[in-house]
C-alpha cells in the first residue's frame, strides 16, 4: 500500500490571519469528502504535494496550508524585518481555526508530522469539539526534555558534529544554555554574515543528527530556506514552543493528555526516532486510551520511508470509513 497518485489542488488562496500575515492554504481530492487538514513540520518547512498522496482523494477533502513566515505564507522569516513576536503556537492556532471557517468545515481529521504532531495534539487539547481524529507521525510534544535531548543530549552520539554545533556560538555563557535560544539570538542579529553563518551552523546539526538514510536534506541548501527554517526553529524551541508553564518536569501536551479523550488516533512512530529515547510517544499512548501505537523498524524521523508511508496511509484508510 503506497501513495495516493499525484493530484493538484481545485481551490487555494491567502487568508488574512491578522498581524500583517497572509497565509497560503489549499484544498485537494473530493470537495465532498471528508474533511483532513495537514499540519507540516518544522517548524518552517513548510507543506509540500507529497502530503496530498497520503489520503484517498476520492474519499478526503485534503486541506493544507504553509503556517506563518515560511513557504508560500507572507511575510517570511527569512526576511529579517518580519516579525517573530506574531509567530507563535497561540498564533497558529487561531489560524487553525479562521480557516476552518473560512472552508465551512465543522470537524476535521488533523494529519501532523514532528512539530506538526505537537501543534495537531495542542489543537485537539484545545479545541476538541472540531477534531474527529488525529494521524501523527515523526511524534513529539515541545517539552523541554526533547529540545535538551535534540541539542545538547545528542551530542554525546556525534561528537564531532557536536563540536562544531557549538564552535558555531560565542565562547563563555551561550555554551551552557539553551542552545536553541543561544542560535536564535545569533540568527535575530542585524548582521547578515551572522545570521547566515548561525543558520548553516544549525542546518548542519539538524543534518548530522539524522539515524538513518537518506542522511541530507537537500532544501537546506536553499539559502532563503535555511535562513527561514534556523530562525523559525530555534524561535520555537528557544522559548518552550510557547505552550506555557511546565510541571514537575512533564511537558505541557503530555501533562494534558487526559483532554484527548473521545478523540481516536494513531500515532506512527519509527524505532530509530531519536526523539523515542525519552519514551514520550509511549507515555502519551498511555496516557491517551483511544489512541494506537504504530512502531515501524528500522526507521528514523522519516515520514516518507515506504514502510512509514504504508502505515500512515493505513490509518487515513481506516479514519475514511468511519
């Protein structure tokens, strides 16, 4: 069980979010079908036609969109006059809900991919009543366990690599922080040679720490890419993915996992995911009964592996005929 073929979308426009943002957003497969709405990762990647093949067009009504400051959305983050202080999880997530209406859609399936997962669990958490079911993949929750582990903890595994991600920020305090916000303070720099050099510095840690072929990304070659994606990232991760407070050390999504309840899902994980060496994605199965754990082997955070793929399109098989 593959992807779906390539199919094109028959609506798309630019919806006014509010703060001077305008932002990119799409509707693919059956106008009648049930209503599926793709959150992609990052955060800044920005969505892509590969997410369209996961679903059934004939059965789904295939809505994505590019989440502020990145992909076709307006203002950019690379630009350095755009405003971060607007690009926030509050943020996107009253974006969520204006398109909805915008699309006249009551309830909707959420399809979220790595940040993508944290921002699909946070919008059912939130607003459980327009959520039918939830798909997610590469799945993590913003805790600050898993920025530590994704920056600092990894280091250990990639030394060498490690090295280098830190050579990439100034000697003395910056180097025992947050790293994430350390890098976001270089890439907010008025000097452009910073900031580009801040941005390839991460880009490269992000490359180095893939477990499992293929280990490049070639979209980090783009230098407007880069910059947008470093920025948007360290942004987030820097300051808690902005979810609020934590307690006793558990991260927000994880603590509210009780508020999932009634919503089915299914979580497809691989076995190589750094991000399973916490074992979150196992305490929010748990945590969430009407959830299933999808562990597929000899897989990294690679949503695109065929035996990830077969998976996940397994799932929004299931979710189409309820």
């Amino acid at each position: 069980m593959g992807l779906y073929p390539e199919i094109e979308p028959y609506d798309h426009g630019m919806l006014d979010v509010g703060d001077g943002n305008l932002m990119y957003w799409e509707t693919c497969g059956n106008p009648r079908g049930k209503p599926a709405l793709v959150l992609h990762g990052g955060p800044g990647s920005g969505a892509t036609p590969w997410a369209r093949r996961l679903f059934d067009p004939e059965a789904y009504r295939i809505v994505l969109l590019d989440q502020r400051g990145c992909g076709r959305s307006v203002p950019r983050a690379s630009a350095y006059d755009t405003d971060m202080s607007v690009n926030t999880t509050a943020h996107l997530l009253a974006d969520l809900e204006l398109l909805r209406g915008r699309l006249g859609i009551g309830r909707w399936l959420v399809w979220g991919v790595s940040w993508g997962s944290i921002l699909a669990l946070r919008y059912a958490q939130t607003h459980p009543g327009v959520v039918s079911e939830l798909v997610l993949t590469g799945v993590a929750t913003g805790s600050e366990a898993e920025v530590e582990l994704l920056t600092r903890g990894l280091g250990q595994v990639f030394p060498e690599a490690f090295e280098r991600f830190l050579d990439g920020l100034p000697e003395g305090a910056a180097r025992e922080g947050n790293l994430a916000a350390a890098y976001n303070r270089l890439l907010e720099s008025p000097d452009p040679g910073v900031r580009e050099r801040a941005a390839r510095a991460w880009t490269d840690w992000e490359t180095a720490i893939i477990p499992a072929p293929p280990r490049s990304v070639p979209r980090f070659e783009n230098p407007e890419f880069r910059m947008g994606f470093a920025r948007t990232v360290t942004h987030y991760w820097g300051k808690g993915h902005f979810l609020g407070e934590e307690t006793d050390g558990q991260g927000v999504v994880l603590r509210d996992a009780h508020l999932l309840k009634g919503i089915p899902g299914t979580l497809v994980q691989g076995s190589l995911d750094f991000g399973n060496l916490l074992g979150i994605v196992w305490q929010l199965h748990h945590a969430w009964p009407d959830s299933e754990l999808v562990t597929v082997d000899q897989v990294g955070h690679n949503a695109g592996a065929p035996s990830m793929v077969e998976a996940l399109v397994a799932a929004t098989d299931g979710y189409a005929r309820r």
